[in-house]
C-alpha cells in the first residue's frame, strides 16, 4: 500500500482512543512492577514497590528500541544490587516471569476465542501459540522440580562441574545456588497464585491498549473477536530480531489482524505504525521517570565505605 493512504488513515485517528491506548500501556509498567516485587519477595523481602516498578520501566523502555529484548539482561543487572541479591537470582525471577507471562496470553486468548468462536479461522496462528506455550510449561516444570529438590539439582551440578578447573566450578556451584533462590516463589502456592493473577491484569492492559489503538481508526471488529487477535499478535513478539522490533511488529500486526478479517491493509498497518510509535513513546517516558526515581533514591552505600578517612 502507498504510503499516504497509511499516514491518511493515522491522520483520522481519535485522540481520546490514543490517550486511552497510552494509559493501558503506562498501567503495563505499574502492575508489571507490582508483580515483579511479589516474585521478588520470596527471597529478597525488603524488595520494594518504587525499585521494582522504576527497574521494570528502564528495562522495557530499552527493549522498546533494542532487538534481543537486551532490556531483561539491564533488569536483572539492576534489581541484584537494589534489593541485595545476586545476579542469578534475579534471573531466575525474570525467567519466572516470562513463564507467566505466556500462560496468561494463553488463557486470555483461550477466553477470548471461547466467547468469540474465532478460532476455527486461525489454526496457523493457534499451533505457534501453543508451541510458544508448551515450552514454556517445560521451563517452568524444570525449574519446579529444581527448586522442590535443592540438594539433588545442586549435587548434579556439582557433579558436571568436577570437569571445569576449580575456581570456574566453585563459580558454578555458587551460580546455581543463587539461581535456586530466585525460584523460591515456585514453592509458595498463594504467591504463585498472586503472581499468575497480576500476570493475566498485565497482559490485559496492553492487549486493551492495542484493542484502543484500533478503535482510534475503526470499529470494524467485535470486541472478542479484536482481543483474540490482539493477543495472539502479542505472543508473536515474543522474541525482537530488529532494533525496537521495527518492520517484524508491522508485518505480524498486518498478517494476525488480517486473518480475522481486518481490512483494508492500509488501515490495518496505519494502526500498527500508530501502536507501536505510541508503544514505544510510552516505554520511553515511563523509563525515563525510573530512571530519575532510581537516581533520586540511590541505595546507602555499605557501613565501611561511609566511614570518614582517617586524618
């Protein structure tokens, strides 16, 4: 399609629809940094609300702009020292989290077709969604069974790392050690069940944000139908192969939402060029007011350090 009849379609667009959008998508942030600290505080009990929330925005606003999603790696390098904890810990939270996260895309999109009936039309769709899915469940009954069973996962490790020159494997063992108790969260069922709870509010509030990004051009779609396709499009982006997932965000908006009868297809991509611009505009403010809340309050620095210099 030209593109004038793309930036004709965005030109029409209701303000009040993208206010709305870009509200959805700041209360992304807000929820997700709350759950962040309910998986955290398995282990890390004085993690708090402010850190979560500022490290979680940082984190997202650089995967906004970055490919690889290199925002999680700047998250977990973040949180270690804030909340006191180690590096592998904090990965295993946000391996934790990321599990969460596509169960429940998967039982918003299951809900969705249920009320919608629209899944019959979209079995290509459906068959990566539950491949995306199963391996999540695998990681997650993995990292289960390690925690569940601490002495036996660590004397494996032990065991393979014999092979590794001493000071590598004394490294290992301590790695794997830190990674356990990042899935500390794993073994308490009511946090577990809080954590999955938020995990299905995060997720609602960018598949309604891109749900109002579509009514701010056109009410061609029901809104089960809209909210299935929207959420099958979100677990398409999954993994970012280009800088802020630049044409790959377009084209799988265009392919998803045209296969539940979308059309025309300038309309279709003007709102995927309006949702990913006011995506990432969104990401981009809410990870510069993280970054300011994390500079504003700076964790005190260790008793020896604070000490005067001897005169």
């Amino acid at each position: 399609m030209h593109p004038n009849e793309v930036a004709a379609a965005i030109g029409h667009a209701s303000p009040g629809w993208i206010a709305l959008a870009e509200a959805a998508y700041l209360a992304f942030i807000l929820v997700r940094g709350w759950r962040w600290q309910v998986i955290l505080r398995a282990s890390a009990p004085h993690a708090g609300l402010g850190d979560a929330t500022a490290v979680t925005a940082i984190g997202f606003a650089l995967n906004s702009v970055s490919p690889f999603k290199l925002g999680e790696l700047l998250r977990i390098g973040a949180i270690a020292p804030r909340v006191k904890i180690g590096i592998g810990e904090a990965g295993a939270t946000v391996v934790v989290e990321r599990v969460l996260d596509v169960l429940a895309l998967l039982v918003i999109a299951v809900g969705a077709a249920a009320v919608s009936g629209g899944s019959s039309n979209s079995l290509g769709l459906w068959s990566g969604v539950l491949v995306i899915a199963a391996a999540s469940v695998a990681i997650g009954a993995v990292a289960y069974l390690m925690v569940t069973h601490p002495q036996a996962t660590l004397a494996i490790i032990e065991r393979l790392a014999r092979r590794l020159p001493t000071r590598i494997a004394t490294l290992v063992d301590a790695f794997a050690e830190s990674v356990l108790r990042g899935f500390a969260s794993l073994r308490s069922p009511r946090r577990l069940a809080a954590a999955g709870g938020l995990s299905v509010l995060v997720w609602l509030c960018i598949v309604l944000g891109l749900v109002a990004f579509f009514h701010a051009l056109t009410p061609e779609l029901s809104l089960s139908t809209l909210v299935l396709a929207c959420t099958i499009f979100v677990v398409s982006q999954a993994i970012s192969i280009t800088p802020g997932s630049v044409g790959t965000y377009e084209g799988f908006f265009l392919l998803v939402l045209s296969t539940f009868g979308a059309r025309p297809a300038s309309l279709v991509t003007a709102v995927a060029v309006l949702s990913h611009v006011g995506n990432i505009a969104a990401l981009l403010g809410a990870g510069a007011v993280g970054a300011l809340w994390l500079r504003v309050n700076r964790p005190a620095l260790p008793v020896g350090l604070e000490r005067p210099v001897a005169r």
